[in-house]
C-alpha cells in the first residue's frame, strides 16, 4: 500500500513538472509581453516597449524576464513620465497563464532611470474616474520591488533628485495591509521610509483607513519623524483625521484637508501642539560653508493654508509662548501671519511674505512688538553680552516696524536688508562695566531712568538715535545717528553722537565696530573741569584753576586702549595741541602723551597768586597731596612756549617725565629764562611712608632784575649772571620740606648795581649806631661788578664762605648762614666803601675797622659792626672811623685823645683812654665856640627813607666817637 502511495506521489511530480516544462511551449513569452504591456497601458494610460529580449522562466518561479525596458505616459498626461529600465522581472499566476490570461504576482525593476515632468499637458478633470476603487480590486500584486533605481522629478519650483532608491510595496490583497518600504538619497542626503495603509481600497472608497509614515533622514531631520491619521480619500480629496505627528520632542496633532486635484496639491492644515521645536527640525542640513542659492523649491510643491496653535514654539535658542501663526502657500509665495507670539515676556505680532523673482528670493512685512524684555531681547540678539564683564541692559521695548529683502543667497537677503519704523526702550536699566574707568564707586557702572529711540527712514541712511539717562545723579541727553546696516553686515559702522549734561557736553563722529573698536573724532567741552572731575569722583588735590576745559582729536578705542592723536585742547585759557593714550587693564591705567602748550599757569594749580610770596609769611602745614601721583603710571614729553609760576614767567619750556610706581622724573631739557636759560631735573618719589622731593637746575646769563622781582618781589638788584640749585628733601609739607632740605646751591652775578642802597650812606649810619632794616632810599644806587656766593645746605640752612660783592664804590666779602625753615639771616661781612676826602683828589675804599653783622628775619634783619672787632682793636677801630667820618664829613678829625675828651669831659676821656689803651695827649683848653666849617659836599644822596638830618656837630669826629661809645655801651 505504502509503495503504490509513493509511486502515485511520484507520478503527480512527474507530471506537474513535465506540466510546467510545456509552460513555454504552450504560452509563448511573446504572448505574455504583449498582454503584460496591454495589461499596463489599460490600467495606467502607460505605454510599455520592451526593447530587449524576453524570457518565460519556470524556476524558481514563474516570471517573465525582459531587458531594456521602457515605459512613458500618454501623450496628453498633465504629468510626463519616461522610465527606462535595465532589467524587470514580472512573476505570473499559473492557473490563469495556462488559461490564456495574465495575472501578475510581482514585478520587480533593475536599475530604472525615471523622470517625471510635471504639470506640462492639461490639467485632470476635478473629479476622479469613479472606477478608482473598483480598478484598485482588480489589482493583486504581491510585490512591486525596485532596485538601485533613479527618480528625477522636475517642476516649474525646479528638480529634485531620488538616487539610489530601493523600495518594496506589498499588496497582497488590496482590502488588507499594504505595506511599502524604501531607502534612498534625496538630493544627496540619505533618507529612510517605511509607510502603511489599513486597507488601499477602503481608503480608496472613501472609508476612514488608518495611515502610519515613519521617515528617518539624518541630513534633513535630527530625529525620526511619525505620522499617524485616519484617512479617507474621495479623488481627489484627501481627508486626514485624528492627525498625529512626532519628532524628537516635538508633538503636533490635528486635521487635514487636501485636494489633490490642480497644478499642486491643495492643502489645508490645522496643527496644535505642546512644542514644535525648529532647531530640531531645521538643525540636520549640514550645508557647507560659503555662500549658497537659497533654495525656494518647496514653493509651488503644495498650495494652501497652514494654521498653527503652539503653546510653545522654540526657534533660534528661544522659546516662543505662545504662538498663533497662519502660512498660506501659493504658486510661488509664502505669506505668513503671526496673530500673537509670546517673546521676551513681550508679545510680537506681524506679517511677512516670502516669494521668487527669477533666481532672487524676496521677503518683505511688518512687525509689531510690545513690552519685550530687553535683557531677553538683548541676550537673544548678542548673546556674548552674557559675559561678566558684558553690559547689561534691562527696561521695555517696543517696535513698529517695515521691512524688505531680496536676493540670491543668505548673505547677500542680509545685506539687502531694508527697514523703516522706530524701535524704543522706555524704563530702561544699563550696567556698563567699562564706566568703572571713568569713575569710582559702585553706581558708576550703572545708567537709570533710560529712554531711548530708535528711528529707521530708511537702512539705506543712518538712522537717528535721541534719548536720555541718568547718571550719577545727573540728566544726560543722547542725540546722533548711526549706520545700522554696516552694524548688521559686520562692517565698522559709521556714528555720530553728541551727549549733552549739565557739567559737559561731548561728542563723537566715527566709527563703531570692527578694528579698533571705534575710531573718529571725539570732542570734550567743559565749564569747570574741577567741578566735571569731582562729579566723576575724582576731586583734584590742586587747590585751584581746572576752570573752562576743551579738548578735540582723532579717538581710537580698542581692547584696553583709548587713544587720542592729533589733539587739539584747550585749559584755563592756555591752549595746545598733542597725542595721547590711555592704557587700562594693568595693576594702575597708563597714560602716554606729547603735548604743546602756548603758556601754562601754574599758580591756580598750587593755590598761589602772581605775586611774590610775602616776606615773613611762614612755611606751610598742610599735607602734600601726592595720590595723583600714585593712581596712573605715565610718559609725557612736553613743550611749552611759556611756564608761569608764581611771577616768573619763562620762555619756551621742553621737558620729558617719566611716574612709575608713585616715582616721578621729570627733565627739562630747556627752559629760556629771562634772556638766558638753563636745564634741570625734578624727582619726586610719592611713596607714602618717605615722601621725597630732588631738584637740580642751572640757568646762566639771566636778567637778574626782572627775575628777581618776578620771583621774589627784590628790585634792587641789577645785572646779568646764574643760578645753580641741587637740593633735596621730605615733601610732607612746606615746612618739613625746609627743615629737611640739603644739598648745595649758588649764585653769580656781573655787571650790575644794588638800587636803593647807597653804601656811604650806609656807612654813615653804621658809624652812629645800629640799623634797623635794609634803609632803602629811592634814586639810591651802588654799582656792582660783581655778586657771587655759593651755598652749602644741611637740614634746611644755607651755609657760605665766599659771599662777595664788588663795585667802584664798595669791596665786600662775608660768611654766615640762612635758616630756611625761620626765614632768618645770620651773617658776618667785611664791607670797604669808597670814599672822597677831597674834590678832585679821586676815590679810595675804607674798611669800617670791624666786621658787620646782617642777622635777623630776612625781610628786616638788624645791621651793625660786630662788638667783638671793635673790642680786639679798639684804637684801629676808632682810627678807621675817624678816617670814615673825615671823608663822610670832608673835615680833619681830632686825635682820638681829643675827640674823647670833647665827647665826654677830660676826666671821662682819661678813663675811658686807660680802659680802652688809647695813648694820652696833652690837655688843651677847650676851644671857643666858633662857626663850625662848611662841610664837602658828598656826591652821594642821603637815604630817602630818613627824617632830616640835624645840623652837623662841631666836631663830628667827636661825635662819631660819642657813637662808638654807645654802640659798645648799648650792645654789651
């Protein structure tokens, strides 16, 4: 029994494939390409050319297999297509092949090469044949497979490419699943599809089916995107219900309407959702660098409207909340309008339009903004204005504007950048780091109160700037214009501004952005410098003058640096030109400058008057202030066409200084003085615990007159010479520095004359007794050859042994000492004044037989001859004055016996000859009173400044004796 089962199984094997080896015979493969290619044609208007041979195979399965393929659409198709393919393989059905029919159970295509041109025949009536779903019935194909294919379809939005599409649609049965799978390159970027349908024919009859689409396209989307719907179509609408889409966080669903009828598909979207996020969406293009044509293809894909309820809506790093916007597609535009955007705490509403004009793409619309944020604001637009070291701005902004760009690529749509409206800040906050540099504390930083306005005519023209803010307690009001455009493109943009306040007013007209960071000309324009600097915190330690201030120039500001060229500046009516730069970032700001003044007053600056200080006047107390000193470090090479101090003025004046680290250096390598000049050099170290003063000058062949009353208000003296002065000292205060100061100095003047003194005359006095003061008379004058001392300086007292002063009418010499810190004299000098005895008989020098001492406060000092000479040498005293008196007189003095004996009687005289050695002479009777005689005239005036002078004694030698005796009785 088992043998005959298996002998007849073997039969029925025999026989099938003896069956499906007559298959070729029987069906002819010519036969089956004819009916396979009218099979096409009558249910897609397709024709179908197999241009290579074709072969009818049993195994493994039944197929026909054709080479060089091609496939187009009817003539008057609104869409053209023409495929040709490499190779296709169509398997058949058995049972109604050996029928004498064609059913075909897949078909799969090798290599196929389609393009499809759309929209060039007639458009498709509005309404579908209504055998769509009946057609679809008779479709049963299990597997439509195409391998390493090419897709080019083309469009008046122009080509889109599909290279290396492999895909698989199932449909086994068209009232079940189908399914459909493909990979590929769209336009070069890799994407991954997997699409399903609940059932083809319900769908096609009009019936809910539910739809599902996944696409993956790493170069396009950063995350997978999932469609879900319930969809119903009635050719040609499509109707999408219960809409659901997802993508990486983004969540949208809704509803859609679209016609498929037309040029384009019609489509009408309505979306809400939790987040669409746009950077996830728009965040895979991965294009190059450089410039690139904006690609406007999507236009024109799809018409129709789009409606979106977002919640919130995440673009460029900023979330949007809420956002209600509406898109409508057309042809070759896009319109969108945003009712209501949440942005920057504010809300935003406008239009905008974005369409094609030839290759150029171009945007144009409004915008409406209302209580924006302005640090949200500010941080999306700058983000760098984060930084610590940033300006941060707070307050509200509106904006009311229009705007319109074209062109061809991203770069050159930004550039075209065109707007008109006004932007505005109201109740505006700023913190300015860099305001620290100009003034201490901590709201120099920050500006209240703050309006500003912004005004667009026109992007082609700068656009205005006006506003205002506070400051330190103080209105500033701002004014200027400024290129926005260059600012957007990156260029240095071009501005001008002007700020005006109560103590200042500034301005700027320049540049901003780029390299330096600013640069143009800037202006300065104060009333009282002084005020302007204490406003800013930095009260001036000078005690006076910074009145009116002016300054203009060439500003460059970048990182760390402010600098100033070809400066034009004016200050308490001195006026000049220079260079600057502020270096700022180091442990103290640096200030590099040249400057060029026409004159500089120092008085204001050091609290003086022009006048010489008054004599007597005292030392000051009060600290130097030397913290300038110690809050920048400086270079400045300056010249001067005249330098005043106090009453001396000079001329032209070059000096470079040098402060490092509180120590300054400062020399003057010219100074024109008075008809002559010099040079010098100044130290000064402001360290605070040692305070040190150096100067070292020396000026030759000045004017000595007019030098001398300008600095010291002394007239008297005339001549030609120099001055040298190395000394140094603590500058704590005026006095410290007297009573510290040390080092050396001198003086050596020629040709000249001491006016007012009249040495005889002087003589005179000093022969009777004690003068109080220098006895200066007017039209008095001594000739001088010459003048000279030199000084010796310890702890603030001037010591000399070479004092000498030569003339025709007198010969001194002397030493002694002054004490600066008293302002008092103390010197001993040997004078020789000259003398006439007789007219005609010329002049000689007489000592006064005893030095005289110069000692007291400099203004007044008390002179008369030393005691201690007159005492060593009483006779040789006397005899000198007797030869005084007889040339001051013109008459024969008595022997110094006589002239004792008559001064105070023969028994004093006698007394007084034992007391001081003087030698006895015989007794005379007293002479009888007789006229005394006519004294020689002197050539030289006596001192204005004394009463007149009594009638002349009888024996004036007598009388100067009477003198001696109460100089020696009154100065014991």
């Amino acid at each position: 029994m088992l043998r005959r089962v298996v002998i007849g199984a073997a039969a029925l094997l025999a026989l099938a494939a003896g069956a499906l080896a007559l298959v070729p015979l029987l069906v002819p493969a010519e036969t089956v390409r004819a009916r396979i290619a009218a099979e096409i044609e009558a249910r897609t208007g397709w024709r179908v050319a197999f241009d290579g041979p074709v072969s009818l195979g049993v195994f493994p399965e039944i197929a026909l297999t054709a080479e060089r393929l091609r496939i187009e659409s009817a003539a008057d198709a609104h869409d053209a297509l023409a495929a040709d393919v490499e190779r296709a393989a169509f398997g058949l059905a058995l049972a109604p092949l050996l029928s004498g029919s064609v059913r075909l159970t897949e078909i799969a295509l090798e290599r196929p090469v389609v393009r499809i041109v759309r929209g060039i025949g007639p458009a498709p009536a509005g309404d579908a044949p209504a055998g769509d779903a009946s057609a679809l019935a008779a479709v049963s194909i299990d597997r439509l497979a195409v391998t390493d294919g090419l897709l080019v379809l083309r469009g008046a939005a122009g080509e889109t490419r599909l290279d290396d599409l492999s895909f698989v649609l199932a449909m086994p049965d068209p009232g079940r699943e189908t399914t459909l799978e493909a990979t590929g390159r769209l336009d070069g970027r890799a994407f991954a599809l997997d699409a399903g349908v609940d059932s083809p024919a319900a769908l096609l009859a009009g019936e809910d089916a539910g739809v599902a689409l996944g696409l993956e396209a790493p170069g396009l989307l950063p995350a997978r995107l999932e469609a879900q719907a319930r969809a119903a179509f009635a050719s040609p609408r499509l109707v999408l219900r219960d809409l659901a889409l997802r993508s990486g966080e983004s969540r949208l669903s809704g509803a859609a309407d679209v016609v498929l009828a037309g040029a384009a598909p019609a489509i009408d979207l309505r979306l809400a959702g939790a987040l669409l996020d746009l950077d996830a969406l728009l965040s895979g293009g991965g294009g190059g660098a450089g410039p690139q044509a904006i690609d406007l293809s999507a236009l024109g894909v799809v018409v129709g409207d789009v409606e979106l309820a977002l919640e919130r809506l995440r673009v460029a790093g900023r979330e949007i909340a809420p956002a209600r916007l509406q898109v409508q597609l057309e042809d070759d535009a896009a319109s969108l309008v945003v009712d209501e955007a949440g942005f920057a705490a504010g809300v935003v509403s406008g239009e905008a339009r974005i369409g094609r004009d030839g290759a150029q793409a171009r945007v144009s619309g409004s915008l409406a903004a209302r209580d924006l944020d302005a640090s949200v604001l500010a941080a999306t637009l700058a983000p760098g204005l984060g930084a610590a070291d940033a300006p941060a701005l707070s307050g509200l902004v509106a904006a009311d504007l229009r705007f319109a760009l074209a062109g061809e690529t991203p770069q050159a749509l930004r550039a075209s950048l065109n707007a008109a409206g006004r932007v505005a800040l109201v109740q505006g906050e700023a913190r300015i780091p860099a305001l620290a540099a100009v003034a201490p504390g901590a709201d120099a930083t920050r500006l209240s109160q703050t309006t500003l306005a912004v005004d667009l005519a026109d992007l082609t023209r700068p656009v205005r700037i006006s506003g205002d803010t506070v400051w330190r307690g103080e209105r500033i009001g701002l004014d200027g214009s400024l290129d926005l455009r260059a600012l957007v493109e990156g260029r240095a943009a071009p501005l001008d501004l002007a700020l005006s306040a109560p103590r200042f007013e500034a301005g700027y007209r320049g540049t901003l952005g780029a390299q330096p960071a600013s640069a143009g000309e800037a202006s300065l324009r104060t009333g009282s410098l002084r005020d302007l600097l204490a406003w800013l915190g930095r009260p001036p330690a000078t005690p006076g003058g910074l009145g009116p201030f002016a300054v203009s120039g060439r500003l460059a500001v970048e990182p760390g640096s402010v600098a100033v060229a070809d400066a034009r500046l004016s200050l308490d009516g001195a006026s000049g030109t220079g260079t600057a730069r502020l270096l700022v970032g180091g442990a103290r700001p640096r200030l590099e400058a040249r400057l060029a003044l026409d004159r500089l007053d120092l008085n204001p600056y050091f609290g003086l008057s022009a006048a010489p200080a008054a004599a007597g006047g005292g030392w000051s107390e009060t600290p130097v202030d030397l913290s300038a000193l110690r809050a920048l470090d400086a270079t400045l090479d300056l010249s001067l066409g005249a330098l005043v101090f106090r009453g001396i003025e000079t001329g032209r004046v070059s000096l470079s200084a040098r402060l490092e680290n509180g120590s300054l250096a400062a020399d003057l390598q010219e100074i024109a003085l008075y008809g002559g000049g010099g040079n010098g050099r100044v130290e000064v170290d402001a360290t605070p615990a040692a305070p040190r003063l150096s100067a070292r000058f020396g000026f030759a062949d000045l004017d000595v007159r007019p030098f001398l009353t300008d600095a010291a208000g002394f007239e008297r003296l005339e001549g030609r010479g120099g001055v040298r002065l190395d000394v140094s000292g603590r500058l704590v205060t005026q006095r410290t520095l007297m009573e510290s100061l040390s080092g050396s100095a001198g003086f050596a003047f020629r040709d000249g004359a001491i006016r007012g003194v009249d040495v005889t005359a002087l003589g005179r006095l000093l022969a009777t007794g004690i003068v109080d003061g220098w006895r200066l008379a007017e039209g008095a004058r001594t000739e001088l050859f010459a003048f000279e001392a030199g000084f010796a300086i310890a702890d603030g007292t001037a010591r000399t042994d070479d004092l000498r002063l030569v003339g025709p009418l007198v010969d001194m010499t002397g030493t002694g000492a002054i004490d600066l810190p008293a302002q008092r004299l103390a010197f001993t000098v040997e004078p020789r004044v000259a003398l006439e005895q007789r007219q005609g008989e010329g002049v000689r020098l007489v000592g006064f037989g005893a030095p005289v001492r110069i000692e007291g406060p400099w203004a007044r000092p008390r002179i008369y001859p030393d005691i201690a000479g007159v005492l060593q040498d009483p006779v040789g005293a006397y005899e000198r004055l007797r030869e005084l008196g007889t040339g001051v007189f013109g008459i024969d003095a008595p022997s110094a016996g006589e002239a004792l004996e008559r001064a105070v009687g023969a028994e004093a005289a006698r007394g007084l000859e034992r007391l001081l050695g003087v030698p006895a002479a015989p007794a005379r009777p007293a002479p009888a009173a007789s006229p005394s005689p006519s004294p020689v005239p002197v050539p030289v005036p006596a001192p204005a400044v004394e009463p007149p002078a009594p009638p002349l004694p009888r024996d004036p030698a007598a009388e100067a004796a009477r003198g001696l005796m109460e100089l020696l009785l009154n100065n014991r």
